[in-house]
C-alpha cells in the first residue's frame, strides 16, 4: 500500500547577505508580532570575495 504524499509541515528560506557597515536585526513572529530575537553588529566581517564563491 502507498502512502498518500503529504504537504509538508514548515516553509523554510535560506537568504544570504552582507552588511559592510553597522546594523540592526529583529526575528518577528507574523502572527503576533512578538519579537523573538534582535542584535546588533558594531564590527561586521570585511567581505572576502572568495565567500561569495563558496555560498554560490
């Protein structure tokens, strides 16, 4: 017997950036708007071309 094929449960996305300066970052939950989590970066990483090559 075959089991029948189910949506899946969780929708994930996966977003690569990068920040050359300072900045600020909350996790917001849609539903509630509660803030999950929220950072700061003073001192991001200097961008090395060899990353972008890496994630692609």
């Amino acid at each position: 017997m075959e089991l029948p094929e189910r949506e899946p449960q969780y929708e994930t996305l996966r977003v690569h950036a990068t920040f050359g300066r300072p900045f600020g970052f909350l996790a917001v939950h849609r539903d509630t708007r509660l803030v999950l989590a929220a950072g700061w970066v003073t001192d991001p990483e200097p961008f090395r071309e060899d990353d972008l090559e890496r994630a692609g």
